[in-house]
C-alpha cells in the first residue's frame, strides 16, 4: 500500500497538514456554479440541434438568447466586477515599518460586497504575500465591522487601506454609503429582470409573441439597471492613493456584460414584435407546447381560413337576395306560421269516416227428427256508417233462445 500514497513526496511520508497560512481564494464557488449549470444546459442543446429539422434559425436564437440573459442575470447578481481597479504597488507590508514589498494589489466592487486582493510579485522576497479578502456590505454596519475585525487579525496596510475608504462614511467620504445604494437598486431590478425572463421563457413555449414582448421588458429593465447603477455612483470618483500610486476606478465586464445583454434582448425582443405585427404568428420554435400536433396553433389558424374561404366562396355562388325574393320569403314562412295545428298532425289520425260493423243475429237451429244434425251457419251484415262524427260503438243485441240441447 506504501506505493500508493508516496507518489510525487519527497521523503515518502504521509501527509502533513501543519502549514497555518491558507491558500487564496482563486474563483468565486456561486459564479462557477451558475456558469456551469448555463454551460451544461447549453451543450445539451447544441447536441440534438442537428436533429431539428424545422424552425432552426428562430429556435438556435432564442435558446442562446434565453440561456444567455439568464446566465447574466444570475452571474452579475453575485459577480464581482462591477466597478474595478488594478495596479502594481510598492508599499509598505505593515503599518510603520520600513519593510516595502513589490505586489500586485486590486480592488473588485460587486453588488453587496468588495474583493481586495494583494499578490507579491517579486522573486527575492521571503514572504508568500498573496491575499483575496471579502468586506460585505449587506447592511449598513456589517463594513465596519469587516473592517474592525480585519484590524484584528492584522492583514497587510494596503487591503487595510483601500477598505478603510469604504468604511468612512463622514465629512463627503461617504462612498461605501453611495456605493451600497446603488448595489441596492441594481440588486432588486435585477431579480425583477430575472422574474420577467423567467415568463418570458414561459410564454415562448405558450404564446411566442407574449414572450417577444416579455423579452422587450427584460431587455429594458436590463439596461435601465445600468442606468440606475451608473447614475447612483459617487458624483467624486474614488481614487485611493497607496504610496505615490493611485487606483482608479472603471467599470468591469458585469457592468458591460448586463448591458450587452440588455440591448440585444431589447433589439430582438422589438424585432420579434415588429415582424408579429405586420405578419401575425410567423414567429414560431419546436419548444412550443403543441408544436407540430393537430393542435399546433398553425394548423388551427389554416383550418379556420379554409372554412372562411370556403363559406366565403359557397355565398358568392348563391344568388343575391332582392327585395321581391325576400318577401315571397317572408310571405311563405307566415302562411307556415298560420296553419291549424290539426294540419301538421294528419298524417297520423285516422280519417273521419267510422266503419260500424254490425253483427247480424244468428242463432243455432234446433233439431228436429228427420234432420241431419247440421247446424245452421249464420250470416254477417254491414251497416252503413253513422252520419255524425262521434265514433258509434256497435250494440249487440242477445235474444233468448233455448239451447240446442
């Protein structure tokens, strides 16, 4: 087993875990998270493209453009590089000393939080200088207290420097102050932005151009996020001054990634709309709901113009009603209207005339001596039938004759 777990070790020991000092952080966990699940559901797409075989142009777009803004959205809500500043410093490692270090030293403005970072450059130095600190600004008093326990831990006098400009917040130095508002309001119409495009991707697989026009309300409330953003900013620009070098402040790949974003969204989303006006539901993807079924809202749309077409078409073969042919009409329908009821119903009542069926009277003869034992047969008559209307009941009349016994 000692093969196993001796590889690449100098003494072939096991590890040891006794070095104190922390490696740096090198990437933000949320933002490679988000980027990943983006990247994942990107390339699932890319794979089964080849097989779609109708509306490639419109579908390849919108999923890009969908996948896209989402991305952004999340990213930029938790991203660091709103506002930005980099510069290679020569300055004192702590505070009164003589002892300066060569370093690297940024500073990375987000939404909620800063990221200071500090990374020794030169070789000849026995100290492994490479920091990345996080102050959060969630509230008004969490910087102060980042900043008070930064102090206490004793971390280098150049990230100490560049946090203390965010901590003050007296005599017009209030820059922490105007900087977490304007995270504030970039924060919440960023969530709106991501509520809309979360309908708007809803409504392109229900009704597209509902979604077209969601899209147009991302796209603004993207760029009106950079508008806020940018106008909520310091009037002043920050510039912090380390030791003769100056950081100055400029905008960072989420500020332009967020406006980027929203001037597509809103040019397609307007183009989409534009093109639905003129030529109504030419807009159309394979990710509608009954795309391609006896449902699909085209094959409904056609169905319905071939019965127009087709009553319009049967109409102008009829003959055009005149006034004469509208009242023979009228005159017809009301002779049908004044007819007796008993008319309507003759055809299943029998006729008037009774049929009296009057049996004659017979009798059985009696028998005599000289006679054969044959009986009589007696002889039916008719009567003609009574004059009035009433159905006469035939009376028979029985006489008293003595049996033939």
């Amino acid at each position: 087993m000692k093969g196993w777990f001796d590889a690449f070790r100098f003494d072939g020991g096991p590890t040891l875990y006794n070095f104190s000092n922390r490696t740096a952080v090198t990437g933000d966990v949320t933002v490679i998270t988000f980027l990943v699940i983006f990247a994942t559901l990107y390339v699932a797409f890319l794979i089964i493209f080849p097989g779609i075989r109708k509306e490639r142009f419109t579908t390849f777009c919108a999923v890009t453009l969908s996948l896209l803004v989402g991305a952004t959205i999340l990213v930029s809500l938790f991203g660091s590089c709103w506002h930005i500043s980099e510069t290679p410093i020569v300055s004192n490692y702590r505070a009164f000393s003589n002892e300066k270090i060569s370093a690297h030293l940024g500073a990375y403005i987000g939404l909620k939080h800063i990221n200071i970072t500090l990374q020794a450059v030169s070789s000849n130095s026995s100290l492994d200088i490479d920091y990345n600190e996080r102050f959060n600004w969630i509230d008004s008093s969490q910087m102060g207290e980042s900043f008070k326990k930064a102090l206490i831990r004793g971390l280098p006098f150049p990230i100490l420097t560049v946090a203390e400009h965010f901590t003050v917040g007296q005599d017009g130095l209030a820059w922490g102050g105007q900087y977490r508002a304007a995270g504030y309001f970039a924060i919440i119409m960023l969530w709106t932005s991501f509520a809309t495009w979360l309908l708007m991707n809803l409504m392109l697989i229900v009704v597209p151009r509902y979604g077209a026009l969601l899209m147009t309300a991302c796209g603004f409330l993207l760029l009106a996020t950079i508008c806020g953003y940018f106008g909520m900013l310091p009037e002043t620009p920050l510039v912090i001054h380390i030791e003769g070098t100056a950081l100055h402040f400029r905008f960072g790949w989420c500020f332009w990634l967020v406006l980027i974003c929203g001037a597509v969204c809103l040019t397609v989303g307007v183009i989409i709309t534009t093109v639905e006006i003129v030529n109504p539901h030419s807009f159309s993807t394979i990710l509608e709901v009954d795309y391609d079924t006896p449902y699909d809202r085209h094959v409904i749309i056609e169905d319905s113009r071939g019965r127009k077409f087709q009553k319009r078409k049967t109409s102008r073969l009829e003959e055009p009603a005149s006034i004469g042919h509208m009242i023979l009409k009228r005159l017809s329908s009301k002779q049908k209207e004044d007819k007796p009821e008993s008319s309507t119903g003759s055809g299943s009542v029998m006729p008037k005339s009774n049929f009296h069926l009057s049996p004659a009277s017979w009798r059985f003869s009696t028998r005599d001596d000289g006679s054969d034992g044959a009986s009589a047969i007696s002889t039916f008559s008719f009567e003609e039938p009574p004059q009035d209307d009433s159905f006469r009941h035939p009376i028979r009349h029985h006489t008293n004759q003595p049996p033939m016994w």
